[in-house]
C-alpha cells in the first residue's frame, strides 16, 4: 500500500541521511537559481472584458482634425470581433487639449472570445500603427493601483532644454528594450503661441502692472462666466462674455485691444492700446513644464508586452545606468515599479517575522530550542513548489504570489508536527527512535494526505482563475498549490533525517555537559554528580 510503500522510502532515506539532505539542499539551490527566470510585477493584470486606448495628433492640430481621427480609430477598433463597443473624449479626463484623445472598448464577455485583453492589445496596437496622423502612447490595461502606465520613470534637473535632449537620448536608447511598448514623454514639440512682451516702464508710467494686463486679456480673449442661462429644452447653460472672433484671432487683433488706464482732464476714461505698452509677435512655447522636488522632470511611461514589469525596467535600468549625466541631472523610477520595490521589502519583513514567531511558537510547544528547526526545515522546500507551479501557470511573482509564500509558512509546518510529535510521543513510550518515526509515518499518513488534499482542492478555483477578473488573484492559489504539495513530499522524507541529526547534536551535548559536572574523584570515594536533564541542554525548563 501507500503507507508501506512511504516507509521503504522513509527506512531508506534514515539509512542514507547524507545523501538526502544534500539532495534536499539541492532542491533548494535549484529552486533560487530558477526564481529569476518568474519574472516580477506589481499587481498581475485582469480581465474585465475591457481596455482603452489613447493617443493624439500632430501639436497645433484642430479639434476637428482629433475628432476624425478618433473616429478613424473608432471604425479600426470595430473591425475586430471581441469589441462590443467604443467610447471616445477629446480634450477630457485624462486627455487634456485638444490633440489628445482616448477610446474606452468594451469586449464581450470573456467566455465568448478566444483571445485575453493582453492578446488583443497586441493586435490593435499593430493595426493602429498603421494610421497616419495619430501617435498610439497606449494601449491596453493600466496599472491595477496606480491606473497608469506600468513603467514609470522621470528625468530630472535645473535646465528644460538640457532635460529635453537628454529625453530624446534616452527614449532612443530605451527603445529597442525587448517587451517595451507604447513609449511617451511629457515633452512635445513646442506648440505655437503668441508672445506679449510687455514694456514694464511705459506701463508702470500709465499705472498698469504685468498682472493687471494679464487679467484684462484673460477676460477678453478666453472669456468670463457671468451667469448661466436655462434653454426651452430645459437644459441650462453657462453664459460666457469674451470678444466676438474676429476681434482676437489674429495678433493684430490683439495689437488694438483697449486699456482702461484711469481718467483724462475733463473727466473722461483714459484709453489705450496694447501695443502701446507690449511687444505682441507669434512664436512656440513648451506645452507642459513639470516640476519634483523643486526641480524641472520629464516624465518617461511605457507598458510592457509577454514580459514582466520586472525585467522591462531592470533592462531600462541598465541602460540608463550606461549613459553619462550631466552634473544635477539624475533619473528615478515611479508608479508600478517604485511600489514593487518597496511592497516586496515589506513583504520580506513580513516573511521573517513569521519565520520567528513559528519559532518562538514552536520551542514553547515542543520544549527545545533544537526540535524546531527539525520541523522548520519544511519552509525551504516549498520554494521549488512555487516556482516550479508559477512557471506551469505562466505567472509571474508578484504581491499575490508573495502573500502566498507567507501563506505557506504556516500551512506546511502542520504536517512536519504531525510526524515529529508521534515520533517523540512513541519515544517516551520506550519505542526506539527509527522505529518511531517509521510507526509515525505509517500512522500519521494518511490525516497528512487529508490536509494537504483537502488545501490543495480549496485552492483550485483561485489558482484556475475560473471568473473575470480573477487572473489578478490567482498566482496567490497556484504558490500555495505548488508549495504544498512539494513541501509535503519532501517533508515526509526529509524532517525526520534532519529531526535525527539534530537528536544525535543535542545527546552529544548532553554527554559533554554530563562529563563536565561529574567532580574529581576523591579518596572518600564520593557519589559522581547526577546527569543533567535533557530540557536544560537543548529545550526548556
């Protein structure tokens, strides 16, 4: 039987106790240098039956240009069979001005298409690339927290047009990173505008300031909301004074606008032009300046595509570590990859402290400082697990899967503590030690096998991610799956050769204390002092 068939396995692993745990160790080394090759990100994407699009025509298109492109886009979108519907907005949301644009897609329900959101994203943006006019800067899911991009990260220093080359350098060095798509700055081509030199002195002599002039244009050129106006249709309006058109389209218009700059002798409003106090002329300027930390940035997003966010931005990393900044010019990661970094330290803090406490729990319980680690021998091992169900999954390790390891911790001792304690009870009982362990494993099998099973099964509709949506919790199932089952088998081998190890450690030390206590031999021929207990050498009072 099963438990017959564990014991000849069990009575051999006791006989050769080298040999298993170097195979064990083996397993363990194995399992670190294939940790690499998950791959890691944030928060594994979902899928909701819909994703979005955006992009945005050349600086100092129309509106009207943007809204036929969108519609353009709209129609390609159509095209495919997945998609159930599309919404576009120009100039809103997350698109602000009027060459930007995004499409919102709603696919049909997962069940009714062959192809995920990851898998359409691939082919749409292909098909769109092919537009001419538009540049695509995303397509696809965002990031599940932040809602951006899922890589992030922004150059900084005192000098926009410094910062400017050094974008374009490292955009055309970046580029050709495996995986990376949809890459964007927040520098544009300079948009034209009309620049209003104003002569301080001749305005300062009329009783006018820069702020006064700026608020006055304000006013005439972009409008005023002075109230709001309810139609026939019942729908009310906000009413908007500004001049007619033709009176500021063009900067000879502007060059006519009128000034209130007090009163004349006979009491009448002194009158005058804009271009008696400014120098009006068309030119460019930048479309956003950023600023972090009291510094100009340039911000730098990409998605990624069939790799990890992970291994898209160590990749960035390493390329921007190759290039030469200048003196006050620095880079620094944000969004998904910033929060990755700092999630998974917290989350290693998290694993050791529920290292320690299974050990403080443990050596209460057991009475040793030394039996514990004979049961906590089962944690290593369920690494190999996890990796080895991640790749199976195609998944990656993320915060999910992590939260998973911790899981872990707690579940896989059990059955370690199933077989050690029998063991140590069978021992109390005069039973020789491998002749109780092998009576444990015979016994014990079976409720190791129920727990495991029963843990195993419960953890299936999460691991196979059988709803929408659910593709973002399943590496947390697939890590305790994989665990669990390799910590369970190599548990029942290989903690009762390590249990056997540390018992010889903690007789040997008792042998050792015992020869030290006993006095010198005395001609009266005295008693030799008593042994001392066991729990004072290895265990607890």
């Amino acid at each position: 039987s099963m438990a017959q068939a564990y014991q000849g396995i069990l009575r051999w692993s006791l006989v050769h106790r080298l040999a298993t745990v170097l195979l064990a160790v083996a397993v363990f080394a194995a399992s670190v240098v294939m940790v690499p090759l998950l791959g890691t990100e944030f928060v594994p994407k979902a899928d909701y039956s819909e994703t979005s699009l955006s992009f945005h025509t050349p600086v100092g298109s129309s509106l009207e240009v943007t809204e036929a492109k969108a519609r353009q886009v709209e129609a390609i979108v159509r095209e495919f069979p997945e998609a159930k519907y599309t919404l576009s907005t120009v100039n809103t949301g997350n698109a602000q001005g009027k060459i930007y644009a995004s499409v919102y897609v709603r696919l049909v329900d997962r069940k009714d298409r062959s192809r995920s959101v990851d898998q359409l994203s691939g082919a749409l943006r292909e098909r769109l690339q092919q537009v001419p006019g538009i540049t695509i800067t995303h397509v696809g899911l965002t990031d599940a927290v932040g809602g951006n991009k899922q890589v992030e990260f922004s150059l900084q220093g005192p000098d926009l047009k410094e910062l400017e080359r050094l974008a374009r350098l490292v955009m055309e060095n970046v580029r050709t990173v495996p995986g990376l798509v949809d890459l964007d700055s927040s520098v544009k081509p300079d948009k034209p505008v009309i620049d209003i030199d104003v002569r301080r002195d001749a305005a300062s002599d009329l009783g006018l300031s820069v702020a006064q002039i700026g608020a006055s244009l304000r006013v005439l050129v972009a409008g005023q909301t002075v109230g709001n106006w309810r139609a026939p249709d019942d729908q009310t309006y906000d009413v908007n004074v500004r001049l007619a058109p033709d009176a500021r389209n063009a900067p000879q218009d502007l060059d006519r606008l009128p000034f209130a700059t007090g009163t004349n002798a006979d009491g009448s409003t002194r009158i005058v032009r804009l271009n008696q106090l400014a120098t009006v002329r068309e030119s460019t300027g930048p479309n956003q300046i950023n600023r972090r930390d009291l510094t100009r940035e340039v911000a730098i997003n990409a998605n990624v595509y069939n790799r990890s966010a992970g291994e898209v931005s160590a990749d960035i990393k390493s390329r921007l570590d190759g290039i030469s900044f200048p003196p006050g010019y620095r880079y620094q990661f944000s969004g998904s990859t910033k929060n990755m970094a700092e999630s998974f330290g917290y989350a290693v803090s998290a694993l050791a402290m529920a290292i320690i406490f299974i050990y403080m729990i443990l050596a209460s319980q057991f009475r040793s400082f030394l039996q514990p680690l004979a049961l906590m021998t089962s944690l290593p091992l369920t690494l190999i697990g996890v990796v080895l169900a991640l790749m199976m999954f195609r998944s990656t390790l993320s915060m999910f899967s992590i939260i998973g390891v911790v899981m872990l911790m707690g579940l896989v001792t059990k059955n370690a503590i199933l077989l050690v304690d029998f063991a140590i009870r069978m021992r109390e009982e005069g039973m020789e030690r491998t002749e109780a362990l092998l009576v444990a494993a015979r016994v014990r099998l079976r409720p190791i096998l129920m727990t495991t099973l029963a843990m195993i099964f419960g953890m299936v509709p999460l691991a196979f991610a059988l709803t929408e949506g659910s593709e973002q919790r399943a590496p947390m199932g697939q890590a305790v799956i994989g665990g669990v089952i390799t910590s369970s088998l190599l548990t029942l081998v290989v903690v009762p050769v390590v249990y056997c190890y540390l018992d010889d450690l903690a007789a040997w030390f008792r042998r050792r204390t015992a020869k030290a206590a006993v006095p010198p031999a005395s001609t009266g021929g005295g008693a030799g002092a008593a042994a001392v207990p066991a729990s004072k050498i290895d265990g607890l009072p």
